[in-house]
C-alpha cells in the first residue's frame, strides 16, 4: 500500500488530514515539522506522497522540500503544500523546489482524494 507523509505542526490538521487519509485506505504517516518529516522520509521508503504545510518551527515546509530534493536526492516523492499562505513568491520557490500542487486551507479531503490517491501510487 502507497503511504503518504503529513507533516504539519497544527495536531488539528495532521489529525485530519491523516484521519481522512486514512479512512479512505491510504496508509499515512505524520510528521509535526519539516525537520521530522525529514527523519519520517528517510525511515519510510515507501511514500509517495508528501502533503506539508509551509509554515512550521524548527524547518518550514519548502526548505523540507529543498532538503529532500537536494540532501536526500529524492526527485521522485511527489509534493502538495496545504498552507495558508498564498504569496506568489512562496509558490515560485515550491515550484522550483518541484512540488506538484498548492492547496490553501481548508483541507477539502473529497476534493483532492482521487488526486492524492493517484500521486500516492
């Protein structure tokens, strides 16, 4: 089974989003900042999928990106940033970081669901 990484200092939107994930038979893993989904990445070789908030304490979301992309050579996980943010530069660099989506919260599970499931597999 595909396993998603979500990583968010927020334990409300980790909750659900992984619990929505989760529910609807993806296998997922939480992280609570960038530097955690980093260790997460690294111990589960099997994501696919990483859905990250942007920001965070102790390592913000696109410099975790930056981190997979470049320290841990990983250019096939595939990225989708669920954040409030919605700055064009914030989404020029995760785009040239390689994510592949931008989400602005609210999470919208029913909405994205097919699209995860497809990026998680």
């Amino acid at each position: 089974m595909a396993k998603i990484l979500v990583v968010d200092d927020s334990s409300t939107v980790r909750d659900e989003v992984s619990g929505f994930l989760s529910k609807n038979g993806l296998d997922v893993v939480t992280a609570v900042d960038g530097k955690d989904g980093l260790t997460k990445l690294q111990a589960n070789p099997g994501i696919k999928l990483v859905v990250s908030d942007v920001n965070m304490p102790n390592m913000d979301g696109l410099t975790m990106v930056e981190k997979i992309r470049s320290e841990l050579g990983n250019s096939s996980v595939n990225v989708i940033m669920l954040t409030t943010e919605s700055s064009p530069n914030m989404k020029e660099r995760g785009k040239a970081a390689g994510i592949k989506g931008w989400i602005v919260k609210p999470f919208k599970g029913e909405a994205v669901l097919e699209t995860f499931k497809k990026l998680a597999s």
